[in-house]
C-alpha cells in the first residue's frame, strides 16, 4: 500500500521537473491549473487528505486543448466518487486512498473514473513504507534511483532529436503553449516518482465549489521491495509510460491497465519513526537511519543526491507548512542507505523560500 508521501519541491520546481516532448518533439513545461499552485504546500510528510500535486491531460479541463498537452493541479488523495451523495466527504465509510489494480474493474469508486478516461500521474520525491518486524515497524523512504539517466531516457530523446530535425520550422505550435525559447532548461534537481493514479470531480449535492480528488493504484511488491511490504503504489517508468498513461484518447482504458505492474527499478533507505506521526513534517524525516547503529551508514549514489539536492542554494523550495495536512495519523501508517551529502540536502529545507 502506500500511505504516506513526500513532495519538497517548491510550486515552479515541480512545474520545472515535469518537462517533456510534445509528438512533434517540441519541448514544454506544464503550468499548474488557475489557482492550483497556491493549493499545494510542500511537505517532507504528506498523508491522505492532504493536497498532492497531480500532472493530467489539460483536456479534462479544457476540451480544445491539444490531445498531449499536459497541466498541473493541485488534487486532495482520497477519491470521492462523482455520485456520492453526502455534504461532507469526510462521511465516507470506506477508504480509497489506494486502489489494487487487481479490482480496479470490480468496484464503482474506480470502473467509472477508468472508463470515463480520468487517469493521472500522481508526483512525490518518493513513498514511505513500514516493514513489520518482532515488536514494532521500520518506516523506509523508497524513490526512483537518482543516478545518471538510463540509457532509455537516451534514446528516448534521440528519437526525439530526429523528430525535430524533420519538423518543418514554420509549422505553429498552439498559440496557448508556451514558446520552447521560453522553457526552462533541463531539470538537473530531484526526479520525482510517477505514480499511476485515478482521480474523480465530486460536487457538494447542495452545492459548492468542485473537489478534485484522486487514489494510488498499487500492485504487488517488486522483489526487491517484497523484504518491506507486499504492495507498491503502480510506478511508471519513463516519459513514453506517462504519455500512454495521461493520454486517454488515444490509449484506451484496456490497453492503459497494462501499463500497471511491479518494476524493479526503486531504491530505498531506512528513516526514523519521526515520520510515523504525520505532525512530525522535517527534513529529518527523509534522514537516513543506521539500523546496525555500531557501523556507519554506507553511502549510495542515490542518498548522495538527495543530500546535495537539498543542500543546493539554487533549490527555493518553500518551507515546510506543518499544518498543510488536514487529516494527521498517529499510528505507523494509515489504516488498511547513507550520509554526507543527504545530510547537507536536508538542511537546505531550512533555506528561506522564493516567495511564489
């Protein structure tokens, strides 16, 4: 399962670390939705009912809008259904801040959103878990390996070059896109977990302001993963998984579901129980633990690179809001490896912030 997030990355980070290739090869940086980016806090301990940044096709929102145009929004995890029919959310008897693919079909809360095409790519630095051991449990953080880029993604952009060498240079792009001359460069920070998700737009049935909220499709556990728990939230693995995924017109819901199994490809490193509280919302909870506690904590490339990502002066990452949860768990979860650099990533949490 997966019940508890991170996501540190200031409003116009995300944005930045979400830029990808049109079908023309054209590049673009995703804006967030009106208002949206004001929404989300960023937070070292995010739990369900909390408010999660979410890429999706802008065509949800607006059906004009280029087939593979994508757009931020601010989405709370927990999905109500369109047709539930309380006041208040909160009433819902049943939990669905998760959904196993294996009955993504079976139950309404879920069928209907797949068919109706609502899929969405959930993002976050990574997921906490808990192993289960003799008298208690060991939470771990768990996040996509932050070494060089695979070779993959390498070819994935060669294929991209060629397309844009064939593309004719008069040819307009969509006037509400913005320019490539004006992206951003090439994201060089944190790489963020792409988790498969559904989300679903319930209505108050007295009335009221629309409430995006989505789920995490999880899957058995990959087997270096099957040590911790036995579930994993669905990961998509590169660019080409999240285009088949976020474009519903094209990939049908059938073919989209195939996209959901285990991947081998995350890495993890023991944290403190600090983070079993989700008041507790620091640096300190991403901070790697030494299990052994006689020896020290060998450092990996990956917990190299969280450290030196937070340390950096050029990340304006907001501070932390530890009220941004709405709903705190006390307990290990909701119901239902290293030093040196990593330490120095986690203090820059302390910088002050770009004011957005």
């Amino acid at each position: 399962m997966c019940g508890r997030t991170a996501c540190t990355l200031a409003p116009d980070e995300v944005s930045r670390a979400c830029l990808y290739r049109n079908r023309r090869g054209q590049r673009r940086q995703p804006g967030w939705r009106d208002g949206d980016a004001d929404k989300y806090r960023p937070s070292y301990n995010k739990s369900p009912q909390s408010m999660s940044p979410v890429l999706l096709s802008h065509r949800h929102f607006d059906k004009n809008a280029p087939a593979d145009e994508r757009v931020l929004a601010a989405m709370r995890w927990g999905l109500v259904p369109s047709w539930f029919k309380e006041n208040d959310p909160s009433k819902m008897q049943y939990s669905t801040s998760n959904c196993r693919s294996e009955n993504i079909l079976q139950k309404k809360s879920y069928k209907e959103p797949l068919l109706k095409g609502q899929r969405c790519v959930i993002l976050a630095d990574g997921f906490y878990e808990w192993k289960r051991q003799e008298k208690d449990k060991q939470p771990f953080f768990i996040y996509f390996p932050q070494t060089q880029r695979s070779c993959q993604d390498e070819k994935d952009d060669n294929d991209l070059k060629v397309c844009e060498e064939n593309e004719s240079e008069t040819e307009n792009a969509s006037t509400d896109l913005t320019e490539e001359k004006d992206v951003a460069g090439e994201w060089t920070g944190w790489r963020l977990l792409t988790m498969a998700g559904l989300f679903d737009c319930w209505t108050p049935p007295t009335g009221g302001e629309p409430l995006y909220t989505y789920s995490v499709i999880t899957v058995n556990a990959s087997p270096n993963l099957q040590s911790i728990h036995d579930r994993m939230p669905a990961i998509l693995a590169g660019d080409e998984e999240v285009r088949q995924w976020l474009d519903f017109g094209e990939v049908k819901s059938l073919d989209a579901v195939k996209l959901l199994h285990s991947q081998n490809i995350l890495t993890y490193h023991p944290v403190s129980s600090l983070v079993n509280n989700s008041r507790n919302n620091s640096p300190e909870c991403l901070q790697p633990v030494d299990l052994n506690q006689k020896k020290e904590p060998k450092a990996t490339a990956s917990s190299k690179m969280m450290m030196s990502w937070l340390a950096s002066g050029s990340s304006k990452r907001k501070e932390s809001d530890s009220c941004e949860s709405q709903h705190e768990v006390e307990t290990e979860e909701p119901q239902s490896t290293s030093t040196g650099a990593l330490e120095q990533w986690l203090q820059g949490g302390n910088k002050k912030p770009k004011i957005q």
